[in-house]
C-alpha cells in the first residue's frame, strides 16, 4: 500500500545578520505559513538548510512554540550561496524527523559574530500525515523537460513560470531531479537561492517549494544539481494530457533555467 502525505515548505529571510544572533522573520512569496496547519495531522520537520551570503553565520537553529529547551533545534547544514555553489540536498535530510503540534508556531534564528551584514535564508520541509498526495519517488525511466522561469525574478516576490504543456495524455510523471540550473541563455550560475513549485491538482494546494541547485556545468562546490529522489523528497504523480503550472521565488533578481527530470512507466509505450 503506497503512502500518501501533504508536504509544505517553509522559506525564510534576513537581508542582514550582522554581529548578531537574529530572528529570521520575513516569508519568502508563496511560503508555508510559520505557524503549522490544522487539519492534516501533526507534522514532521524533515528536511532544513539554510543558505548564506558570506561563511561568516556560524550557526543557524528553530525554535518551535512551547519547546522546554530554548535553545532550540539545529539547522545543521548550511552552504555559502553563489554562482558556483551547489547543496548536496541529502544532507538536509534529518536522521530522524522532528514531530510537531498542530497550530505550533515555528522561529527561526541565526547568528554572526563578524559584522559582515550576511543575508541569510533558512528552508524547512513539513510532512503531514493525511490529506496529501505525495509520496516516495519510485524508480523507472527518466524523460525531461525544459524550464524557465517566466522573467527576471523580483527577489522575495513568486514569479509565474513557462507551463509544461506536452506531458503526454494518459500517462503520470513524477518529478525525480532537477538538473542544468543555470541563468538564462546558460551564461552563468544562478547567484542567489531560489526555489521552483507546482500548482497541478494532485498538488491539494500545497505550498510545496523545492530547491534550484547550480547544474554541473557552473557547481564548482558543492553538490551539482538536485536529486529529489537521493534526498529523500516526496512529490505527487502528475497525470499529463494537461498543463503542469509551476512558479518560481528567490533572492536575487535573475531568470533560472532548469531541466526537470521525471519518472513515468515507460519511454516506448
């Protein structure tokens, strides 16, 4: 029996964290809200990062409303952003998912102790029981399809993207990896964080943001690309024979492109 959840994503910014422990307050267009959902179950944190413009943010944590321990949980996995950047995603996969309360409230804090005014932006991946369509990436063929945003990004602002209209009627496509991110014209790395989503049907209306890594071509550190699959993401099967809509967010005002990788049952058939 395959197992059905909802996800959301929660994205988080400060334009400076200077000689400072800060709260990181400001939503990102199209985030998850910061205060959990009712209705779907208590939720697990199961994946967090956090991104920075400089290597100077030294540690970055949550702190989940009505924690005995206020020194709250630890975002343990954090990159320094930029146009030859990757993030291994795997590595912000939790060992072991924290539960949270319905309606719980979630503040995110991260600290410099230079005065470099660092921006930085934290990300975290809630898993609820019920209510969703999402589940485990399954293995088979890959097919692709190319991706653009719809224009220069507005940072902090979604952004409508170029629709998918050619996944083929009577066949479902589950989105596996995302690869060869780059600016338009593939110039150059993509410099800030930014995120694409779906707004299919069997997305139930889901704030659900995954991350653009830097294709293979401009990731000089860290991990090329994105493999949903390794990193332990859930996404829906989308039916095809209907437009896939998708939306993008980030931090810096350019125009990602992308190749999304999907399974689907078969190439010859």
């Amino acid at each position: 029996m395959i197992r059905m959840v909802y996800c959301e994503t929660i994205m988080v910014e400060d334009a400076g964290v200077n000689a400072e422990t800060s709260t990181i307050p400001t939503l990102l267009g199209g985030s998850a809200p910061l205060t959990t959902r009712i209705g779907h179950g208590k939720p697990k944190i199961t994946h967090m990062w956090y991104y920075a413009s400089t290597n100077d943010i030294n540690r970055a944590y949550v702190v989940p409303q009505g924690m005995t321990d206020q020194n709250g949980i630890p975002i343990e996995y954090g990159v320094p952003y930029g146009a030859t950047a990757g993030v291994d995603m795997a590595r912000a996969k939790l060992k072991t998912p924290v539960e949270l309360p319905e309606n719980c409230t979630l503040t995110f804090y991260a600290t410099s102790e230079t005065a470099a005014g660092t921006v930085v932006l934290c990300a975290c991946v809630l898993e609820y029981p019920s209510g969703g369509k999402f589940i485990d990436i399954r293995d088979g063929p890959h097919v692709r399809r190319a991706w653009e945003a719809g224009g220069a990004l507005t940072s902090l602002v979604e952004l409508a993207s170029t629709n998918i209209t050619d996944l083929l009627p009577g066949r479902g496509y589950q989105l596996n990896s995302i690869t060869g991110v780059g600016v338009n014209a593939f110039t150059a790395g993509i410099v800030g964080p930014a995120f694409i989503s779906f707004k299919a049907p069997e997305m139930e209306g889901a704030a659900y943001w995954l991350p653009l890594v830097n294709g293979g071509a401009f990731a000089i550190a860290g991990a090329p690309g994105c493999d949903l699959a390794r990193a332990g993401f859930k996404i829906p099967v989308f039916q095809g024979g209907t437009a896939l809509i998708s939306s993008c967010v980030g931090y810096t005002a350019e125009q990602p492109q992308a190749e999304l990788n999907f399974v689907t049952a078969s190439i010859f058939s």
